[in-house]
C-alpha cells in the first residue's frame, strides 16, 4: 500500500514562510509526476505547483515568483516553499503523486493546513 505523508504546514504572519514537505511510502517503482494542491473554505481544490521527474515545474499565475516546487527522486519527497505568503493562501494544501506499484496510480495525501494571518 502506498502512502503519501503531509508536513510542514502551519500558522504564519503576511509576509511569512513555510516549507512543506510530502513523502511517498510503500511498495513504490517508481514516480512521475508530483504536485501540490490546495482548497480554500468554499472553494474548489486548485493546483498550485507541478513538477515531472525530470524537474520541469508549473506553476498556478497566484504563486509564480512566490513558491518554488522542488523534488527528491531518492527519497520519494516532493517538497514546497512558500515565500511572501499572504491571507489568500490560507487552505488545506493536498500533494499527490502518480506512482508505480504494480501498476501506475495517482495518490493523494491526507492535507495540511496553512493559515496565514493579516
């Protein structure tokens, strides 16, 4: 069974910083593409951040120049850094990934919580 495990997330002043990290446990081959979510009270789940095992990253035109997504391919780690944050960037943020067990699936975290205050 693979799991995807959330961490780093938190409360934090406008302006502030915070890196959150999520680590794919379990029978894993391999990893594609990896990528941070996010969903707001009320809203819908948006993407925030993607990268492909080779690095290449996509980025939501709410964060570009603020987060950077970055990876780990030995440790099965997709990571985020969230510079100049602000109250907008409050929400439950979700990573997934498309892993290779027995057969190609995309996995979801649990969510953890960021909540930025003005």
């Amino acid at each position: 069974q693979v799991q995807l495990v959330e961490s780093g997330g938190g409360l934090v002043q406008a302006g502030g910083s915070l890196r959150l990290s999520c680590a794919a446990s379990g029978s894993i081959v391999s990893t594609n593409n990896m990528g941070w979510y996010r969903q707001a009270p009320g809203k819908q789940r948006e993407m925030v951040a993607q990268i492909t095992r080779g690095g290449t990253t996509n980025y939501a035109d709410s964060v570009r120049g603020r987060f950077t997504i970055s990876r780990d391919n030995a440790k099965n780690t997709v990571y985020l850094q969230m510079n100049s944050l602000k109250p907008e960037d409050t929400a439950v943020y979700y990573c997934n990934a498309a892993v290779y067990s027995s057969t190609w699936a995309l996995r979801w975290g649990q969510g953890t919580q960021v909540t930025v205050s003005s």
